[in-house]
C-alpha cells in the first residue's frame, strides 16, 4: 500500500473524548464483572443484617463489613477511571500545543512533533537558557545531551486496533496506548486512506 503522512494536532476535548473510549473498550466490561461480584458480596451483607436484626442482634459485624466493602468497591470501580482521567487532563491543560505528523507505512506507523527535524533523532542540551538544540559540531558534555526518537509501532510485532467516530479515528496500541487522528485535520482523501488503511492491515 502506498504509504503517506498527515500532519494533525489534539484538542484537551478531542483527547478526553479519546481516552473515554479507551477506557469503555478496555474497562467497561471488568468494571461491570466487578461491580457484579461486589454486589453480591454487600447483598450478601444486607441479608446478614436483616436476619440479626430480626433477631434483635444489631452488632453482626460480618454484616456491616461485606456491606462497607461491597458498596466501597463498587465506587471504587466507577471512581477510579474517572479520576485518573481527570488527572491527566489536569496534567496535559499545562503543556503548550504540540503539532504531530504520522506516516502511515507498509510495515509501521512513524508517529513525530513536528518540531523534531527529518532524521531519526535530534540532540539538545540543557543550558542555563533552557533546552536548546545543539548543531552537530557543537561540543557539550554527555550527561547534558538528551535524544528524542520518534515513536515507531510496528504493525507485526504489537497488538493494533482501531476505532472509527465521527470526530476521530482511534489507534490502540497493546491495550496501553492510544493514537489520536481528528478528523477536522484531514481532507476527505487523507480520510478515506486511513480508513482504507486499517482495513488493509485488519487493525
């Protein structure tokens, strides 16, 4: 397939709106599972309780402890997704917009900012000015040198998959990361090939 690149950037919404579908595709269904199971555990705890109330017991601790740790795991379940989306919203509202550029290869997708130049990697160094690039006939010390290599995923050797929405194209990478294409970015060919090329790579 002839390969081509699109040049894209991601909104605070576009992103969130990523990661909930990240986390419904990959979440959902064992947050369900446990939600199940910790039902049972607090129904399990209301019965208890109503048997030793009825009896005129008010003190069955097993009761009371199945109950407070069946409804606590349920929130918990529910919770923490929502949290941690929240927090990396909270992280991501402080760095500045980044411009990416993905080239969409036979073998691997090459995923760069746009400030990174055409080879693999560029060095900079921390100064007292900040981080600045270095030309390559300049001298800094090793510990100084940071690399940044882009992001390559290699179709054969991780576990794609994609989803299509209105707004977006989604790439999920081994059920860890997720690749945000918006759609208000591309034209309708650069649509239509990526569209064509998950179909392609059956992702």
């Amino acid at each position: 397939m002839e390969k081509f690149v699109i040049n894209y950037t991601n909104t605070l919404p576009e992103i969130e709106t990523g990661y909930k579908l990240f986390q419904r595709k990959y979440m959902l269904k064992r947050s369900i599972i446990f939600t199940v199971v910790y039902s049972i555990a607090a129904a399990i705890g209301i019965d208890f309780l109503v048997h030793s109330i009825m009896e005129g017991n008010y003190g069955n601790m097993p009761g009371y402890i199945l109950l407070v740790i069946g409804l606590g795991m349920i929130f918990s379940t529910w919770a923490r997704p929502y949290y941690a989306r929240k927090k990396l919203m909270k992280t991501l509202e402080s760095f500045g917009d980044e411009k990416y550029s993905a080239k969409f290869e036979d073998t691997r997708i090459i995923i760069d900012t746009e400030i990174l130049p055409e080879e693999e990697t560029e060095t900079v160094a921390v100064t007292p000015n900040g981080v600045m690039t270095m030309d390559q006939d300049m001298e800094i010390p090793e510990e100084q040198k940071i690399t940044h290599d882009k992001t390559k995923i290699e179709l054969r050797s991780n576990t794609l998959d994609s989803m299509e929405t209105n707004e977006l194209f989604l790439l999920f990478l081994n059920r860890s990361l997720i690749y945000i294409f918006p759609k208000r970015c591309l034209d309708e060919e650069q649509i239509n090939k990526i569209r064509a090329y998950f179909e392609d790579k059956n992702i």
